[in-house]
C-alpha cells in the first residue's frame, strides 16, 4: 500500500472537510460527499457518525476503493480497516482536538460506539 506524503499529511490534516467518493463495481465514481477527517500519526482517518449503515460508508466498503479531495489534494485511495484496536482512542482524541469549536453537539456523535464502528483509514494508490 502507498504512503501520504509530509504535504499532503499536512494538507489534509490541517483542513477542516474532504470530498469522499466511493468507486462503484463497474468503475465509476460515486457522488463524492463532505466529510470530517482526522490525522492520527502519518495516518488519515475519516467516520460516520451514523454509523455503518450511512450511504457513504456503505459505498467505501463495497468496493474499498475509491477518490478522496482536500485542500487541493487529490488522491485515489484505499478504504482500509485499522488493525490497531488501540487506534480508537487516538482516533477520538484526534476528533475531539481538531473539531473542538464546532462544539460537542456536533463532535460528540463523532466519538460515539456508533461511529467507531464506521472509521475508515484512508491509504493512497
């Protein structure tokens, strides 16, 4: 798998959305929707906060692959599971730092079982 590089961890990171579409099965791009993003290490991190039955993430899992856009970045990715079941709390304290003016109403949902359960590393192609 490929590797972010320092800019565009930084990019990305630093931004507040990114565009995420899904590829379908036969090769197109879905709808892109706006999305949180968070960075947790040399790693990119995006949530449903409604969980795993949201359209989006349905979209990424069917395929797991896909096109993501942010900051003028713009990358074909992977959508990968994260193998460090210690990641999740990083993963929420990375929300809640990065989002904290948007305040709880809209962070808290973000850091819920619910979505935990709907996190999707991102992975460049």
């Amino acid at each position: 798998m490929g590797r972010w590089t320092a800019d565009e961890l930084d990019t990305i990171g630093g931004t507040d959305e990114l565009r995420i579409a899904a590829l379908r099965a036969d090769g197109t791009l879905r709808g892109p929707v706006t999305i949180w993003v968070v960075r947790v290490g040399d790693d990119l991190y995006v949530r449903s906060y409604r969980g795993t039955g949201s359209s989006w993430y349905r979209g990424v899992r069917a395929t797991h692959t896909g096109h993501v856009q942010s900051g003028g970045v713009d990358k074909n990715v992977t959508f990968a599971d994260e193998q460090d079941p210690a990641a999740g709390d990083a993963i929420d304290a990375a929300y809640r730092d990065k989002y904290r003016n948007y305040g709880a109403s809209f962070v808290d949902p973000m850091v819920t079982e619910i979505a935990r359960n709907a996190t999707v590393k991102l992975v460049p192609r």
